[in-house]
C-alpha cells in the first residue's frame, strides 16, 4: 500500500487493522504526474515517519521560502521537484504556472519538508498551513500531533487566533475522550513542556468532532470561519 503527503497516522490505523500487511508510505501530486517518492524493501519501511527516498530520475531540493536558497539536510523549508513527469504548467493560466513552476522547471510543491542525511524525506506541515505567531512559523501538524499523543484527548486541530500583538496565536480545537475531563490548562502545559516558547498553544476550545472532508483532511477553514464567527464558543 502506498500512501501520498501527510498519512502516517492512517498508515499505522491500517497497521494495526492488518498486521500481515506491509505497508510504505509513498509522496507524490497530481503535478508531480505521480509518485515522487517511494520506499523500497522492508529495511527503508523501518524509517518510520518518512515517506521514503527519491524516485528514479527526479530531483528536489529544500529551499528557503523566504529567500529561495537550498537548504541542507535537517533543515526544514519548501519541497521543489524536477524530473520528467512534472507537469509543464496550467493551460490557459500562466500566473498559475508561474507561481508554481521557475524557469529551471522546478515545480514549488507547497509542502514544508526535510530530508535526513540518508536521503530519507519527511513532510511537516503544508506552507498555507503555518501559523505566523510573531516572527516565527509554527506548523500545526507537529502540535496536532503531541495532542494524540495525550491518552486524554480523542482528536485535535489546530488553527491560528486573532491577536493584536502577536497576530496570530496557535490556538487547539480538542475532542475530549469518553469520561475524560482534561482542562484548557491541562492541555496547554501537555503542550508547553514539549516545545519551544513560540509553538505554545494559547487557546483552547473543546467540540465534539473535528469538521474533516471525506478523505479525513482537517477543514481548518470551517474552524476559522467558526472562530470568528462565534469568538470559539463549543461547536
């Protein structure tokens, strides 16, 4: 089974489902005209969180957002790829294709990555997605993810708030489990002790479900819109 962008943990519900079934996890867009990345035997399976190395004849590189400079190994930035199945542009629509693809034919996937020193790929967060909070960038799928990780709490989303000074402030939409009753403090010291100052979450609301699209992607618009609307009164 391969699995494209951000699957890991639908890799591990399928693992547990079906424990003689090997699965990988693969990367690749519409764009890219297929898989980009791939893992091969069940050595490069092992490295989990990874989407695996490179495809035969395609090239990437992590760049800068900021200042379009590549980026070495562990340093995490925008994904681009150059390879023979990349698209050529959008018919009809060259601002499209211009903001998307350079004059080199490195098209700009949009995704906030980093590779490992052995050549192994990990996808953070998409670019759109991250939260400006002061002058940093927090991605919200490394706090999403600390949120599962707490025994008290069912599913999470993060999204940015409102803030006067700050601009914008990490804030958690959180499912609680059946019986639980973890507290808004509770969460946000979970949270405090496991990351740097500036990723701290510093709001959070509590709802019965996580608003998703039918192929499980977090509708963090719908969110948004809710937050703003309602000042992120329970849903």
């Amino acid at each position: 089974m391969i699995l494209a962008r951000f699957d890991y943990f639908a890799a591990v519900e399928h693992l547990l489902k079906f424990p003689n079934v090997e699965i990988v996890q693969g990367y690749g867009l519409t764009e890219s005209g297929g898989g980009a990345t791939r893992m091969l035997g069940p050595d490069e399976a092992k490295q989990h969180g990874s989407v695996g190395r490179l495809a035969e004849n395609m090239e990437a590189k992590i760049v800068d957002p900021s200042t379009g400079e590549a980026l070495p190994p562990a340093q995490g930035g925008e994904l681009w790829l150059r390879g023979p199945t990349i698209r050529k542009g959008c018919v009809g629509h060259d601002k499209a294709t211009a903001e998307t693809l350079d004059s080199e034919g490195w098209l700009k996937t949009g995704d906030l990555c980093y590779f490992d020193s052995d050549g192994f790929l990990y996808i953070v967060d998409r670019l759109k997605e991250l939260i400006k909070y002061k002058a940093y960038q927090v991605p919200p799928a490394e706090l999403e993810r600390l949120l599962h990780s707490n025994p008290e709490i069912a599913d999470a989303a993060v999204i940015p708030y409102p803030d006067e000074n700050a601009r914008k402030i990490p804030m958690a939409y959180v499912v609680r489990k059946p019986g639980r009753n973890v507290t808004a403090g509770q969460i946000i010291d979970f949270v405090a002790k496991q990351v740097a100052p500036y990723k701290k979450i510093r709001r959070v609301s509590f709802i019965n479900s996580i608003p998703k699209s039918p192929a499980g992607k977090i509708l963090r618009r719908e969110l948004v819109s809710h937050t703003l609307s309602s000042g992120s009164s329970k849903l």
